[in-house]
C-alpha cells in the first residue's frame, strides 16, 4: 500500500505511463506498417530492439506505482541500440516521439528532484532519446521538434 502523498501522486504518474505506452504502441505500429509496405523489413525488428531499455523504465516506474519508493532503479536487462530509421518512419513517428520526450508530465512539478520516480522518468526520456529519437532527429532534422538542439557530441 502506498503512502496518501505517494498515492496522489501516482494517480498523475500512471496516466503519464498510460500515455506514454499508447504513444509508443502507435510508433511501433507505424513503423511495422512502413516495414510491411516494402521499405526494409528489418526495420521493426530494429524498432523493437531500440526500445529494450526504455521499456525497461517503464516497468520499473510500474513497479514504483505499486511499492513505491522501494521499487528497484535499476532494469534487471536490456540491450543498448540506436535506432537507423528509414526516412518514411522518421517522418511518421517524430510526432509521437516528440510528445514522448518533449512533454512535461505535471507529477514532475510536484516532486523533488531526489525523488525516485523523477530520476526513473528522466532515464526513461534520456534512454528513449539516446536509442531513438537522437538518431532519428539527427540523420533527419527537419522532422525534429522546432525547438530541440542536436546534443553536443562527447
């Protein structure tokens, strides 16, 4: 049972996690659409891949929604890939990735910046960028949201 603040607090987060799930069911759909109409049917395959480790934040934010801050921070597996996207996917699923990452959550304003369900949604949106979107947004930036920046490269 979760303590009343964490309670209120988790009915916020799961309608993000909610969200977030149907935004990337809808790319991941797209993506095997464009791959059955002829482009490079490794492609969904590849998708899939990309998204292991964001996927495996989100199921650690699940596991906060249920036991709160004693839930796990770090994904029991996953596999790190970047995602080389086709130009008709980058095209058809930049929308939903920008509303994935670009979006602001309103939990996020009402918790500390310690708080474990912050850091789990920030490695989520750092992972899903790392894998997909930055790659997607770099090889093709005029499908990238107006205001995002390449990140300076390490």
């Amino acid at each position: 049972m979760l303590p009343s603040g964490v309670a209120v607090a988790a009915e916020g987060v799961k309608e993000w996690l909610d969200e977030t799930r149907t935004l990337l069911r809808a790319a991941e759909m797209l993506v095997e659409w464009f791959t059955e109409e002829g482009s490079d049917s490794d492609e969904y395959t590849a998708f899939k891949a990309c998204l292991d480790l964001p996927c495996e934040y989100l199921a650690l934010i699940d596991e906060w929604l249920r036991v709160g801050d004693a839930a796990s921070t770090r994904p029991s597996r996953w596999t790190t890939r970047s995602f080389d996207a086709s130009r008709d996917v980058a095209q058809a699923i930049s929308p939903l990735l920008e509303r994935v990452v670009m979006y602001q959550p309103a939990f996020l304003q009402a918790r500390r910046e310690s708080d474990r369900i912050v850091m789990l949604w920030r490695i989520f949106i750092g992972e899903l960028g790392r894998r997909v979107c930055i790659p997607i947004w770099e090889a093709y930036p005029e499908y990238a949201p107006p205001d995002w920046s390449e990140p300076p490269k390490t």
